[in-house]
C-alpha cells in the first residue's frame, strides 16, 4: 500500500526552494553562493516538472527535467570557470569587486 503525496506538496516544496535560491541570490555577494543559488531554483523547477508530469501521467515534464539538468551541468563547468577567473585576477570571489570586467 502506497500513499502519494498530492501535487499541492510538491509545488510547496518546490516554492520554498526557489525562494531560497532567489533570496541567496538577491543577498549574497560570493560567486559561489550565487551559484548554488541558481542550481536551487533549478531544481525548484525540476521538481514542478516532475510533479505536474506525475499528476497528468505522462512522461512529458520528466524530459524536460533531464534536458534541465543537463543545462544545469553546462551551467555549473561555465560558472566554475568564470569563478576561477575571477579568483586569479582579482583574488575574492566577490561578485561586486571585479568592475574593470565590464564593459
């Protein structure tokens, strides 16, 4: 026997999530920070897919969670680099700090 939990759960968990990824993004001056903050909203996002995909009974929102996370994985090597780069050149991670790179 096996109790699922309703969609509404889902989507709560999923709105706690994105929401701690936005306000990490929106306070937060580390690089690294900011980039854990994307992959939570990211993630937020997966599981909305998953869960409507879930509740429709298709398998239309878990394609698009794969395609999610491979898109989080591309993410992930190019905001490392640029976090590398900015840590060479200017010694901080700090977001705020690197203003010769602009345009």
């Amino acid at each position: 026997m096996s109790v699922a939990a309703g969609v509404e759960y889902y989507v709560l968990l999923s709105m706690g999530l994105f929401c701690i990824g936005l306000f990490g993004i929106l306070t937060r001056r580390n690089a690294l920070m900011f980039l854990m903050s994307v992959e939570l909203m990211l993630n937020a996002a997966n599981i909305n897919l998953i869960a409507f995909a879930f509740y429709h009974g298709n398998l239309t929102g878990q394609v698009f969670a794969l395609f999610t996370m491979a898109l989080a994985a591309a993410e992930v090597a190019v905001g490392l680099g640029i976090i590398l780069v900015l840590y060479r050149n200017f010694r901080d991670v700090d977001v705020t700090v690197p203003t010769t790179m602009r345009w």
